[in-house]
C-alpha cells in the first residue's frame, strides 16, 4: 500500500526526522563552544552539554510531529496503535544524533573548519537519504547501499508508523543493523570525547 501514500505526506513525514537530525548535530555538535566557559570549570560535568542541547532539538521536533499527524489525517490516516512507534523512531534518532555529537563537538573544538564539512554533509545528505523522493524504486545492490545509511532506518519508520500496519521489530534486519552501527558509534564517540576532554579547557 506503501505507492498509495500521498506525496505530501510521505515528503512531511521524511523531513520531520531530518530537521530533528540537522537541528541536533548543528547545535550538538558545537556544544562545548557555545558554554566554553563550562568547560572550564574543573566540577562542571561537561559530557551533558551536548544532551542538553539536543534535548532543546526535541522540543521543536515534538512540535513537528503534530504537525505530521495532522498532515496525515487530512489524508486520511489516522493515528493507530502503530503510531506509537514515533517515540521509538525518535528515541533511535536522539541516540544517533547523540552518539555522533560526542566524536563532533570533541573535534571541532581542536579543528574549527568541521562544522563547515558537516554542513556540506548534511547537504548532501539530504539528496542520499530517501526524504524527497522514495526508496520503493530502487532495486539490487544501489538498495543495499542506500540501506547502509542509518537514516533511511529513520525515515522509513516514520512513515511506516504513520502510513503503515507493522511494527519495527519485524523488519529485524534492518533494526539490529541500526543499533550496532549505533552502539559503535557511541562507543567511539565515547572514547573520543574522554581521550581529548583533558585538551579542551587549553584550547578553549
């Protein structure tokens, strides 16, 4: 049923995550920056300044997501059972978003330059992540490249929760696949951070 989605609905409910991403890692991702004068604090606990700031990203997209779900019922989908799946895909998407932010704003401290690159990225991303057009046409192998993206997991279950009958788990693939990029991610990010947090007070 996934061809008979109204194009409006399926564009809404691709770029509802992807602000909540682009919002989050932007301001994530220059978290220790913007409070500098935390960082250097010796009690301050410097590793929730990013959550904080994508935690401020959640309130906007919280926004955003009832405005999805009145786009959907003017279209006639009304919120189901399956909708709640929302809270699973933006929980997955906070700790994606999270998980990235802890190797990016440990880095653009030492090299300014990187929210430069992440913006072009993010640009780029845009075009290779299925938000503007839909994935259902690609077949083989440039399918299971596309799939490698993390955020095609995202977008495609935002709107499978919207416009769909079926849960995440059980597509089991693709979900497994996403939190051990994610739990890797984090892991470095993690390890990143700690490895360069004795710098940052210098540098700032």
């Amino acid at each position: 049923d996934g061809t008979q989605v109204p194009y409006v609905l399926s564009l809404t409910a691709g770029l509802v995550p992807w602000f909540f991403f682009n919002e989050a890692l932007n301001h994530g991702t220059m978290a220790l920056l913007e409070y500098n004068y935390l960082v250097k604090k010796v009690v301050f606990k410097i590793s929730v300044l990013p959550i904080i700031k994508i935690i401020a990203a959640t309130f906007i997209h919280a926004f955003f997501i009832v405005v999805l779900l009145i786009v959907a019922a003017i279209y006639g989908y009304y919120p189901t059972i399956y909708t709640i799946q929302i809270l699973y895909y933006s929980a997955c998407l906070f700790i994606f978003v999270l998980a990235l932010c802890y190797t990016t704003c440990s880095i653009v401290v030492f090299f300014r330059d990187l929210s430069q690159i992440i913006n072009i990225a993010l640009q780029i991303g845009m075009w290779a992540t299925p938000i503007l057009w839909n994935i259902d046409g690609i077949e083989g192998i440039w399918l299971t490249v596309l799939k490698l993206n993390p955020l095609v997991y995202i977008v495609n279950g935002y709107r499978s929760a919207i416009c769909e009958k079926v849960w995440f788990f059980q597509d089991f693939f693709s979900t497994m696949y996403f939190w051990i990029v994610t739990v890797i991610l984090f892991g470095v990010g993690a390890m990143i951070f700690k490895r360069l947090k004795v710098h940052f007070a210098d540098v700032l």
